[in-house]
C-alpha cells in the first residue's frame, strides 16, 4: 500500500475498543443480545460457507446429469443436495453458476460493492472487496488474473460478470486432468473460493 | 455524481500487482463489525412487511429501525472518495454502521467515545450479560429464509433475448444499481430473468424501488473502452429494466 493516507498510531487498538464498544452499548440498549454476534459468526462457520460450493461443484464434476440441472436451474440442483437448511436465504435467494471450459473462462466481479453467494460461498474474501481489483476487473481481466496467477491463452474467451442487480454468481471450474480417480469427498478438497469466483483453476495439490 | 458509482474502469489506482489477500477478516475485530452488521438485517423492521412477514413485532428487540444492504451502500456510496480508498472494507462498515446508531438515536457519540475510552484502557474488560435467545433466532431465521426481491406483476418483460439495447444515463443520487461505465452504451439481451424484482428501498429519480423485470446484458468490451479494451472477452451484467431502453 502506499503511504498516501495517514492513519492513526492505535488503529487497530482503537477501532478493537470502538467495535467492543458499540457492541456492549447495543447490548445494553436491548438492541441485540449478548449471544447474537457469536451465533452469526459460528453460522457462517456451519452452515454458510465454501464448504458447501466445494461439494456442489464435486457432485457436477462426476455427475454430468445433475451438471446439466445445475446451469440449467442452480436454485433446484442445490435443493437436491444434502445440505443444511437455508441455501436459498440470504444472498441465496438468486443464483447462477457458469462453466469453465477448455474455450470458455468466466470471472465475478461486483464494481458497486461485494456481492457474493453467501450460502454457497461464505463471506467474500478482501481481494474481492478491493476497490483496485473491482476498478480493474471488468476492462482488463487476463492482465488481473495473470497477476493472480493464471496466464489464459488469448484463444480462450474470457468472460467476465458483474453482479450488479440481486443474482448471485459463481464458478463451475474445470476439473483437473488425473482425478479420474478421486472420490466426490477427495474432489471437494480441491475446489477454492478462488476456483469458484473464476480467479484461480481447481488444481491437485502437489 | 458518485465516484463509487463509477468505480468500473477506473484508472491509475494502486497496488499493481493486486493484492491477493484471501482472507475474509485481516483484524479480530472485523468479525464483530460483521456479525453486528447481519443482526440489523436480520432484525430490519422491514421484514413484516415483505412477504415472508417475519414476526418482528413480537421480537424482544429496542431495534425499530429499517436497515437493509441498500442502507450499508448508501453509506459507502455517501463516503468521500478518498476516505473510500483510505479505509479497509470493514473499517467503512465501522464507521456507517455506528454512525447510523447515532443518528437515529440509539446511542450519542458521547457514550460510544466513553465507552471506547474504557475499552482501549482495559481492552479484556467483559461485555454486558444479556441473554435473549428469540432475537438470535429471528436472526437466524432471516439467514436461512432471506429476503427474496421476485413480486408478482402484471405484465410481460419490454425486452426479448437477442434485442440490441443502450444503457440510459439516469440519474442517480444517494444510491444506485447501475454501474457507470455501462451508462449510453449498447449491448444485448442475453437473458430474461423469471419474474419482477423489488429494490430494498426507492432510489428516486434513479428508478429502482418497484418490481421490474432484470435481464442480463452482454456487451462488447470495445463498445465500453475502445481500443483498449482486451481481446476475445465479454462483460455481462445484470440491469434492471428501467435502466434500459431500445437501441435507436
């Protein structure tokens, strides 16, 4: 970062005691209960999160059928899957997944916020919320993702969606070559955050 | 005119290469932001009135007040843009978040800056004890059930897959859903969307409130940046109708 702005010396002291003291205020307002702020986060530690894409797209990946339901009608493929209550709730209530192929690749931005498929996904990582990479995204998307690390030949059709009205997007990626093998658990293990907002390819871990 | 609705495009910004941070809170205090950020969701007096009708009249909450994404935009959209880039994405819901606590009378900044003086001077001093299980579970179930936008309407879609389109340049003040740099250019229907959806709140002469069919939009990068654009791409969004009108 540059040292354009100044801050000040205790910022993550003060903005620690701002946080804490707000939330006591509200508390002792009656606004929310003493519990609430855990509750919401271990939510998103059990029930929303990538997690639950990783297991759809391993499910697409050896299933070519349930694939096909899945680009056809995201909401119904998800409601086949064995999941906890609540995939189309919040930031859920619209979704589409696209695909990568060998000659398609697809990429989510959202220029005007963070918009992210919160049942599927979780909570939006800080490179999706940065303003450079949402500024940059849509008008020069290989120089963007080859410098996160993935280099497109310019023969493959880039892609790039930007979610600016109440749908919710991600990635299908594509399978990685010598997972012929692989269980659908096994499967899931590959598939990243990154992989499912179309900035990272799903990979064997060497 | 907002810079942070002109975001799309911008140029000459920093930190080339990007930044590929993958964490989603770089601070342990980012999480209580958050956590207290989906709490107003979940407990937003809107929520009677949509037509799930949660139950908020009987939720032993003292907040009566209405707070949607479209409110937490607002504020950031509201930001000068300096202050914009200035703040981490957490820092800027820290700030909009207590100020709207202020400024509908929930707290004074008085009693926040008291409070953040005692915490910064004995920073594991605990939290007040107040356990009130049914505002977590409306939380929780407004997580889980949502706020679907789609309204029944009466009519049919104005556009049809395939229709060339141009982009109006409406005009927006406090808040928008229209991504700048797709203002007067043209681009194709590439989708209808089922059903009408309503925006969280009016957006004035902007025009989103009312429940309106959105489609997605497939543009040629070389008709938004020119000969700058990068080959052998396309950028999609998804516009609301009142966004858009025929190609002339």
């Amino acid at each position: 970062m540059s040292e354009r702005f100044s801050y000040r010396a205790d910022r993550e002291a003060y903005s620690t005691a701002k946080i804490k003291a707000l939330e006591s205020l509200l508390i002792e307002k009656g606004i929310i209960s003493s519990e609430t702020v855990d509750k919401v986060l271990k939510f998103f530690e059990t029930d929303f999160g990538p997690f639950n894409g990783a297991k759809l797209i391993a499910r697409a990946w050896v299933d070519p059928e349930f694939k096909a339901r899945l680009l056809a009608n995201t909401p119904a493929a998800i409601a086949e899957m064995d999941f906890p209550p609540g995939m189309a709730g919040a930031e859920g209530e619209y979704m589409e997944v696209v695909e990568n192929t060998p000659e398609v690749h697809n990429l989510i931005v959202c220029t005007l916020c963070s918009c992210y498929p919160w049942p599927m996904l979780g909570l939006p990582p800080y490179w999706y919320k940065d303003p450079t990479f949402r500024a940059r995204a849509v008008k020069e998307p290989r120089k963007v993702l080859k410098e996160f690390g993935l280099e497109l030949d310019e023969s493959k059709e880039v892609r790039v969606w930007d979610s600016s009205a109440q749908i919710r997007w991600f990635v299908l990626p594509e399978r990685p070559a010598g997972t012929e093998n692989m269980s659908e658990t096994e499967l899931a293990a590959l598939v990243t955050p990154e992989a499912m907002m179309g900035v990272a390819q799903a990979k064997v871990s060497a | 005119m907002k810079l942070q609705h002109y975001l799309g495009g911008l140029e000459g910004l920093d930190s080339e290469p990007l930044n590929f941070e993958k964490q989603i809170f770089v601070e342990p205090w980012e999480t209580r932001i958050f956590g207290i950020h989906v709490a107003m969701m979940g407990l937003s007096q809107h929520l009677s009135d949509t037509p799930l009708q949660y139950p908020l009249k009987s939720i032993p909450t003292t907040f009566k007040s209405t707070w949607t994404w479209a409110d937490l935009r607002k504020g950031a959209e509201a930001m000068n843009p300096f202050d914009y880039f200035r703040f981490r994405y957490y820092e800027k819901w820290l700030g909009g978040i207590s100020g709207f606590f202020m400024q509908e009378g929930y707290i004074t900044e008085e009693q926040l800056d008291a409070r953040t003086a005692v915490y910064l001077e004995k920073p594991d001093a605990p939290l007040p004890s107040v356990s009130e299980p049914t505002i977590d579970e409306q939380i929780v179930d407004y997580l889980r059930r949502g706020d679907p936008a789609i309204r029944e309407v009466d009519y049919q879609p104005k556009f049809s897959v395939g229709q060339k389109i141009e982009v109006k340049d409406v005009l927006s003040t406090d808040h928008t859903r229209l991504p700048g740099y797709l203002r007067n250019r043209t681009g194709s229907i590439e989708k209808v969307y089922e059903g009408a959806y309503a925006y969280l709140c009016s957006t004035g002469p902007d025009g989103l409130g009312e429940p309106m069919y959105v489609y997605s939009v497939k543009f040629d990068p070389k008709n938004i940046w020119g000969d700058m654009a990068e080959g052998n791409s396309w950028v999609y969004a998804d516009l609301f109708e009142v966004y858009v009108e025929a190609a002339k």
